[in-house]
C-alpha cells in the first residue's frame, strides 16, 4: 500500500509540504536563530536579509524564529485534537456501532447535537468557561473532533458486524474483543486515517482562528494565528509581515487535506 | 442486393495500460430486413462489444482497428458523432439488459419515452400521443396514468417495456437487444420474448437478439451466430446448428445444457474459462485450450471461417459426426 | 403518506437534537470551576454582594429547577439577560441578526452562482490541464485560512483597487447598497473556502451519474453527450448536492463569527466574541443556544426540500 502512496500525486505533494513544516518543528526543538521574545525595536519591520531570512515584526522580533516556535504549539494542538477525537469517538462509535440499541441511539443523539454546533462555537463555550490556553484550545478542538470519527467508528462497526464473515467468526465461538481486532478494526484503519489527516487540518484552522481573536493560545507564546492578528494592524505600512504566518497556516492545511485526499484516492482504488 | 446490416472484417482493440489488445477478430455478419438473428456465447466472447460497435458507443478504450460497419450501404465507421447521433435511436436501436438502473429516476417514464420522439424532429404536440401509442403496443396497461410515473414505481417486467418502447418509438429498421430478459423473472422472460416477436411481425423490425441463453435464441430467432473470444465460430439457421452442431464449442455448449434425457449423469461442463484479453495466444485457434477435440494442427494457426451449405464453421476439423 | 413519514421523522429528530443540544448548552456552563458571581465581581469582592448576585441570578436553587426555568424561557423567547449590556440576549441578537444574515445570505449566493457552472466545466474536462490546475487552485482555496484571506483581499480591493471600502460597517438603515457594499470583502473570504468545497463534491458527483446506466439509455436514443449532461446528469447530481448544502451553511455561519470580527461588522459573530472575551455567560449561553437552533433549522428545510425534490421519496411506489 506504501507503494501506491507514493505514486499518489495528492499524497506526495501533500507529504512533500508537511516534511518541510515537520523538519521545521524538529529544528526548533534543537535550534532557534534568535530567542523568538527578544525584542529589538531598532529594527523593526525590516524584510528578509540574511540575518532575519523571514524579517522582523513589529516589535523587532525575529519572525523565524517566531514560525519555528509557533511550530511547536500548531503541532502540539493539532495531535492532541485529533488524539482526543480518535480515541474517544472510536470508543464511542465502537460502543454504538457494536452495541446497538439504547446505548446506539442516545449516543448518536449526543454526536448530532455536537454536530450541530458549527465549528468553534464549542470550543468557544469551553472557552469561556474554563479560560483560554494551550490546553483549553487543544481540549476543546478535540471534543469537536469527536463526532466525526464517532461517525465513522460506528459506520464501520455496523457494516461489518453484519458480514457474514464476521457472523462466521462468532458462531465459531469468537469473542467480540476478538473480533473487533482481528477482523473489525482493519478495514477501518483507511477511513480513519483520512479522517484524522482532515481532521488535523481543521484543527489547525480553527486554533489559528481562535488565536487570531485572542482566545487560543496566549502571548506571549507565539502563535500563526495571533501573528496574523498583530500583522492586521500594520497592514498598509508592512503588508510582508503579514504574509508568512497565513502562508504556513495555508501550507500545513493544504499539506494535509491533500495527504488525506491521497489516502482516499488509494484506499477506495483498492476496494473498488 | 443490399442488406440492412452488413458487417465485415470487424476488429475492435481495448487499450489497457498502454497495450492494445484484441476484443473482436474480424468479426463479419449480415442481416436483413426482418430478420431476426441470435448472437451467442459466454460472458467475455465479444458479443455485447459488437452491439456497441454497431451504434457506435464503444467505451473510451475500446476503438476499431479494421473493419466496416454497413448500414443500408453506408459505412457507419467512418461516420462522425454528430451524424451518429442522428442515427441512434431511429434506424438503429437499442435495448440493454439491465432494466431497474436503465432509467432516469427523477424524469417521468412517459416523457423518458417521448424524449426519443422529440430528438428526432417529433413536433411537441405529437410526442406524447406517440409515446401513449407505443406503451401500448408494448403491452404497458393503463398508459395514461403511467406516462407520469417514475422508475421506482414500476416493477422489471414494466421498466423493460418501458426501455423497449423507447426504442421502437422511431420504427428503427434493426434493434439491438442485449441480453434483454437475463435479469428478469422466467415468466417475464417469456412475456418479453413474446413481446419481440409480435413487434418484429408488426413493425418488420431487425432484431440482433444476444444472450448466452441457446433457449432463449431457439424460442425466437431464426438464425444463430455463435461467438467464442472475439471470434465468430460458427453461424446458420437456428434449427440446423442446435441440431446439428458443427464447431466443437456449440457442441460442448449443447452438451452442458440439462435436460430431462441427461437426468441421473453428471452433468457435463465445458472444462476451464475463457481466457482472460490479456491471456489469449495468438495465432492458435481460440478454442484449443478449452476443446474437446483439440489436435497438434489447432495451435499452429487460427482457422478460418469457412462456408458449407448455407452454415459457416471456423475450425479445421468442422463436421464430423455426433459425440 | 411516505414522504408525511420521512418529514415527521426530521421533525421528531430535529426536536430531540434541539434537547440534547438544551441539555448540553446548559450544562457546559454548570461546569465552572467556581462561582460566577464572584467571578464577575472580582476576587475582592464583598461576600454579601456576590451572595446577593447569585441570589438575583438565580444561582441558589437546585440546578434541576435551573434547567428547568432555563428552558421554560426558552419557548418565550427569552434567552437570559447579558451580563454586560444588562439587555436581553433576544434584544441583542434582533439587532445584530440583519448582518449575519445579509452575510450568510451573500455568501451562499456566490456560492450558488460560482458552483454549477465550474462543476460542469471540471466533469466534461476531466483531464485537461486547464481542469487540473483549477482544482489545484480550489485546494488552495480550502487551505487557505478565512481571516488571512480577508487581509489579502482589503489590500487588493481596498487599498490598491480601492472598489470596495474597508472601513465601518454601513448599516442597513441608513443605506441598502452602502451595506451590501461592506459586505462584499467579507462574503467573499467566507465563500471561496466553502464554494471550493462544493465544487469539489458537485463536479465528484457528476462523474460518477456520468457512469451510470441511464446515461447509456440516453445516449442510445440519439442525445448528444451535451444533452444528455445537462438534462439527465445535472438534476441527478445536484440531488445530493443538496444535502451538503444544510453542512455549507452551517460553515458559512460558523466562517461568519471570525469574519465579522476581522471587519468589524455588528453581528452575531462579534457579539458572540465579545461574549466570551467578556465572559458575559447568560449571553455566550443564549447566543450559543440561538446559533444551534438556527443549524438545526436550517438542516430541517434542507431535508424539506430535498423530500420535495427527490420523487423517490415524495412519491410511493
């Protein structure tokens, strides 16, 4: 399968634009040009050169050094929101799919009243209950990613509780913990990796949206979505700082819908 | 004298990745005004592929490689869309097997039917008379409530009559049917069947009649074309060749067919499939692998289809006597 | 008497997620770490006020009954009392509501414009370079986030072109064009993301109704490949089309929230941010509750008219 990933050209682009920001976010973790707080107000707003290659904001702030340690925070909310939705709406759409019934309806009930909350709204109302930070963000981009891979869970689970090779499987005596390894989860790793490598880049839309209203991750820990927020200020005097944040935010969402479209092309070639 | 449908030397070629290879070998036969005439063989024989060459809607990959297409004269080959177009559905039709997914579901079967009239340089107000008209020659009751219905409303049986009156609104001289009763009920089979005959009595139509089905072909045709992996293998009145098969395959075909006389044996089946586009050997008769009669001479060249007393048989040892 | 039974299905369905969704918005707010009242007077305030606060919020009684008086104003139309504004949420929202609106309605007719014709465009050319390129841009186009689109596009229309104006929001009452005019910018940033999205799915679909057996039919009556498109295809791929229509507008709303706040528009959106940065609860509360009412409305009419279009399930066999 790895095979006809890489001559997917979806999948190679996409894979191609994330290496890039990955191998950004290694570096960062070993290496920063300058401390990304340092502030150096005699040289402000000035355009790549090769001491500042991304140039300086505002404040004289090394903008590279900004994006390499923004990185880290992009990331972390990115995995831990998909993390949180992955495996709670696995457990949950396991249980619904599996179990059927009472425990299926009033789980889905639950999961279509999720869904009806358009994308931040639900992070907003933990929001502003709990406060805003690093944490809360991550937290609450991943209750909304629950229902999706809930859906699809339990999408699965019913499909193929019903085939007869399953069926097979369990007049033999099988037990469902069993089945569920063996024979359940394997056919639904592809739709779940789409989900999730989708699921990422909505995560890092909504935290960059967040963070440009001020309500994801605080300073003075930088973050895209908060750079594109201070850039807005200074937009007819130095529209270049603006341009680098949004660029990357584009970048990684690009990057990894086409990584999932690839993921979908492949896996729906091969079971069709 | 001219015939309605005169095909020669037809040769179709199916590119798949990148190669090209032969589906049809120069497939050749005539009809004529009238005429009813069965296309036999198992799936993967070429016999619906022929179908598509005659009207000319052959898949993307597949294209003609040699071959005419005569039609009243003219060479439908060499025709472009356009003129093809004006061409489908009035003097050429065409009747697929699969009735439930043959029809539009969000348009009314009536005016599906009508559609056919209108294309054709039908005036508006003449199109659902017309319609009306042939939805009850073609045995649907109460065509006035039908007209509005949609697919899902109507059973197989009704959707292939739906699908047959479409196709004769025009009065085309020849009629394709593809395989037209296999995914129907046997009693609907019959009713179909019937239905053919009566329209090719009472509108002097052509059928080409394909089916893998020699009962089908026995009950209506009166002459039979037997195809075998993009060859034509044998060809002659509908009677004589069940009788009295002369190619190994019609004959292994008969064979496998169960009757009351053949009850308490095993019964016999025709050993391996047919090979695959990608696995046929060229230059060595198409059947070798799979006949019952093979011989050293049948893998050293492709016979030709040679003609005896009004039959036509492709293979060097054709005749004989019975097995 | 089958389509009476697919509506009332939607309808019994639509009513439980409206309770779910009621049970949800409540308790999510009942989860604070601490007192709101003391929250909202601070850290030094005087014991007694914040008592007399949550007394007059109601925060003293048991939180069933509070959920109870919750809901029951819900059904008259009172959705709380802002904290901040000390108006009620309703009165807030009527006012904000022609914005968002005249927002969500632009956008989604951009949307519609843009759609059918590109989609058609894409399916009959499905390998042209051309084709592939576009797509290539609408990836983008999804990519790319909202807000920082918007910024790229005051600098080009507001600044270098100078068409479009950039500054306040002109409202309604004082000019209809004025207003549409300002929300010109900010459809456009919303649209393009979800147009994209639509186009994607619309031009998918299309192809595959091209490969099915009823195109075969048509084509063998004599229709040429354009005819057969446009009156067999396209009906039958803007069927389900429909159905994601209900998901587009709710991104549309959702999109709305931030872009309001990058323009500075006086709607829902804004009123919702500053809610929250307020932490105003009964009107993050209210609005939140009002936001998903409005979703779970408008995937009813979604389903509505979808059952009115689609005559499988209008019309018993």
């Amino acid at each position: 399968m790895l095979k006809k990933c890489v001559q997917n050209k979806n999948f190679m682009i996409g894979a191609v634009l994330l290496g890039i920001l990955v191998l950004i976010l290694a570096v960062s973790f070993f290496y920063l040009p300058y401390d990304p707080n340092g502030m150096n107000t005699q040289q402000k707003f000035q355009l790549p050169t090769p001491a500042h290659p991304l140039g300086t904001d505002n404040f004289g702030r090394d903008i590279l050094s900004r994006v390499m340690k923004g990185s880290q925070s992009v990331f972390l909310v990115g995995f831990s929101s998909v993390g949180i939705g992955f495996l709670f709406g696995l457990l949950f759409g396991a249980a619904a799919g599996y179990l059927g019934g009472a425990v299926d309806e009033v789980l889905m009930r639950i999961t279509d009243a999720l869904m009806a909350f358009p994308g931040v709204i639900l992070a907003l109302v933990i929001i502003t209950v709990s406060g805003s930070s690093t944490l809360h963000t991550a937290a609450a981009l991943g209750v909304t990613a629950i229902p999706r891979f809930c859906r699809i869970a339990r999408a699965g689970f019913l499909q193929i509780k019903e085939m007869d090779y399953v069926k097979a499987a369990r007049s033999r005596g099988a037990s469902p913990l069993r089945l569920m390894a063996l024979h359940i989860l394997p056919n639904m790793v592809s739709p779940l990796l789409v989900t999730a490598s989708v699921g990422f880049a909505g995560a890092v839309l909504s935290e960059a949206g967040l963070s440009y209203l001020g309500l994801g991750i605080q300073p003075p820990e930088p973050s895209w979505g908060m750079m594109l927020f201070e850039a807005q200020a200074y937009l007819l005097s130095s529209p270049w700082y603006a341009f680098i944040p949004g660029c990357l935010i584009t970048m990684m969402v690009l990057g990894f819908n086409l990584l999932g479209d690839g993921l979908r092309d492949v896996t729906d070639a091969r079971t069709a | 004298m001219e015939h309605l449908l005169d095909v020669e030397g037809l040769t179709v070629e199916i590119r798949i990745r990148g190669h090209a290879y032969r589906a049809l070998d120069s497939v050749g036969f005539r009809l004529d005004r009238g005429e009813i005439v069965g296309l036999v063989g198992e799936s993967g024989c070429g016999k619906s592929l022929t179908a598509l060459s005659v009207i000319g809607l052959l898949p993307e990959a597949a294209r003609v490689g040699a071959g005419e297409i005569r039609f009243r004269g003219a060479d439908l080959v060499e025709w472009t869309e356009a003129r093809m177009c004006g061409l489908r559905g009035k003097d050429i039709s065409i009747v697929f097997q699969e009735p439930m997914t043959a029809l539009n579901p969000l348009m009314p079967v009536g005016r599906q039917i009508a559609e056919a009239f209108l294309q054709h340089g039908g005036s508006k107000s003449e199109a659902r008379a017309a319609a009306l008209r042939v939805m009850k020659q073609v045995g649907l009751s109460r065509p006035d409530s039908l007209y509005w219905e949609f697919p899902h409303q109507l059973s197989g049986g009704m959707k292939q009559r739906v699908v047959i009156a479409m196709a004769l609104i025009n009065r085309p001289a020849l009629l394709i049917a593809d395989e037209p009763t296999t995914a129907l009920d046997v009693t609907i089979q019959y009713q179909i069947l019937e239905l053919i005959k009566q329209l090719n009595r009472s509108l002097s139509t052509a059928v080409l009649l394909i089916s893998h089905d020699l009962g089908v072909v026995r009950e209506v045709c009166s002459r039979v074309i037997v195809m075998y992996a993009g060859f034509i293998v044998e060809e002659g009145g509908v009677g004589e060749v069940l009788r009295r098969p002369l190619h190994p395959y019609t004959r292994q075909l008969l064979e496998s067919i169960p009757t009351p006389q053949k009850r308490g044996r095993p019964l016999y089946t025709i050993p391996g499939v047919v090979a695959a586009l990608d696995q046929r050997p060229a230059g060595v008769c198409p059947f070798c692998d799979r006949c019952a009669r093979a011989r050293p001479r049948c893998r050293e060249a492709v016979p030709r289809l040679t003609e005896q007393n009004g039959r036509k048989v492709r293979c060097f040892f054709a005749g004989g006597g019975a097995e | 008497m089958r389509a009476a039974f697919y509506l009332l299905k939607k309808l019994s369905s639509a009513a439980v997620t409206l309770f779910a969704i009621s049970l949800l918005t409540f308790f999510a707010f009942q989860i604070l770490p601490g007192d709101p009242a003391a929250i909202i007077l601070g850290v030094d305030a005087d014991p007694l006020q914040v008592q007399a606060l949550s007394k007059q919020m109601g925060l003293d009684l048991p939180i069933q009954q509070r959920y109870f008086n919750w809901v029951g104003g819900l059904f008259s139309g009172n959705l709380g009392v802002s904290l901040r504004y000390q108006v009620p949420v309703m009165e807030l929202i009527r006012d904000a509501l022609p914005v968002t609106a005249g927002l969500t309605v632009l956008s989604l007719l951009i949307t519609v414009v843009l759609v059918v014709p590109v989609s058609v465009y894409l399916a009959k050319n499905n390998n042209k370079k051309l084709a592939t390129a576009l797509s290539a841009v609408m990836q983008v186009g999804i990519a790319v986030p909202s807000f920082w689109l918007s910024i790229l596009l005051i600098l080009v229309f507001s600044v270098a072109l100078r068409w479009l104006p950039s500054g306040d929001f002109i409202p309604f009452s004082q000019s209809f064009w004025g207003a549409v005019r300002s929300l010109v910018l900010p459809a456009l940033s919303i649209s393009i993301g979800t147009t994209a999205v639509v186009i994607r799915y619309l031009k998918n679909t299309l192809l595959d109704q091209m490969n099915m057996d009823y195109v075969r039919t048509a084509r063998s009556k004599g229709l040429t490949r354009n005819a057969v498109l446009y009156r067999h295809v396209l009906k039958n791929a803007l069927l389900p089309t429909v159905t994601i229509l209900g998901m587009i507008a709710v991104e549309v709303l959702g999109g709305s929230i931030i872009i309001e706040n990058v323009f500075n528009l006086p709607g829902i959106g804004r009123l919702l941010i500053s809610g929250v940065g307020n932490r105003d609860f009964p009107l993050v509360q209210g609005l939140v509750f009002y936001l998903a009412l409005t979703v779970v409305a408008i995937n009813f009419l979604v389903d509505l008219l979808y059952a009115a279009i689609d005559p499988r399930i209008r019309i018993d066999r």
